[in-house]
C-alpha cells in the first residue's frame, strides 16, 4: 500500500487538441497544470500522438512541442497493446473508421474521463455532452 496517492486518468486528448497545442492555444497548457496540480492525469491516446506528429511533418517547431507534452508531469502517453487494441476496435465503427478518434474516444470511455477536442461534432452521440470539453480555436 503506497503512502501516496496514486494519479488517475482524468482527461484525454485526441489529436484536435494536440494540435491546438503546437499551435500555441493556452487552452491545452492550463488543462496540464491544472490536472498535475492535482495528482490526475492526462491521458495522450498513442495513435492521436502519431496522426498529429504525422500531420505536423516537416514543421520541427510542431513536433518540438508534441515530443515537450508527452514529458509534462501529469500527461500519460496511452500505450496500444494487443489488449488495448481489441478495445479501440470496437470503437473505430463509432468513428468513421477514423484510427487516432477511436483510440481517443476508447481511452474516455475506459477510464471514465472528459474529452477534450476541438472537434466536438466528431463525437457526438458516441460519448455524452458532459463528458466532452471543447477547446476553442479561435484564440492563442
């Protein structure tokens, strides 16, 4: 039995709100400390991190940040084992075939955690209006 308390999965990020991040938005920053200041976590699905790297090819500055994140105190990159695979599967029918939301949208769902995104209609219908938290786009 630790003396301390153990971080928990509280937030996940799908690739939408990691990109906001490399973009310079605050939103993703403050979500951070605030979740590290209090033991949570924040849980980065490692297929989200991959479209996002991906989709930042060739901008060093984006993928500067990305490789920054993963090592924050309170962030959790999501490993995608071949048990976590069967899960996310099931999920990939909910999401349009789309791999990076369906290993996000799993990760909510497993660990009973709020989605962050700036893409909310992608999920609509697949995880509650409550448990999805919208990161604005339109400021840095």
């Amino acid at each position: 039995m630790s003396l301390f308390p153990q971080p928990t999965i509280k937030a996940v990020l799908d690739r939408s709100a990691l990109e906001s991040y490399t973009r310079g938005h605050v939103h993703v920053g403050e979500l951070v400390a605030t979740s590290a200041d209090k033991d949570n976590l924040i849980a980065v699905p490692s297929v989200a991190l991959l479209e996002a790297h991906a989709n930042a090819n060739g901008d060093k500055h984006a993928q500067a940040l990305l490789d920054l994140f993963t090592t924050l105190r309170g962030v959790s990159v999501l490993g995608l084992g071949s048990e976590e695979a069967k899960g996310v599967a099931d999920a990939v029918e909910f999401t349009a075939g789309d791999l990076s939301r369906a290993h996000s949208v799993w990760a909510a769902l497993e660990y009973d955690a709020v989605y962050f995104t700036t893409e909310p209609d992608q999920v609509i219908g697949v995880l509650t209006d409550n448990q999805v938290i919208v990161i604005p786009t339109d400021d840095a």
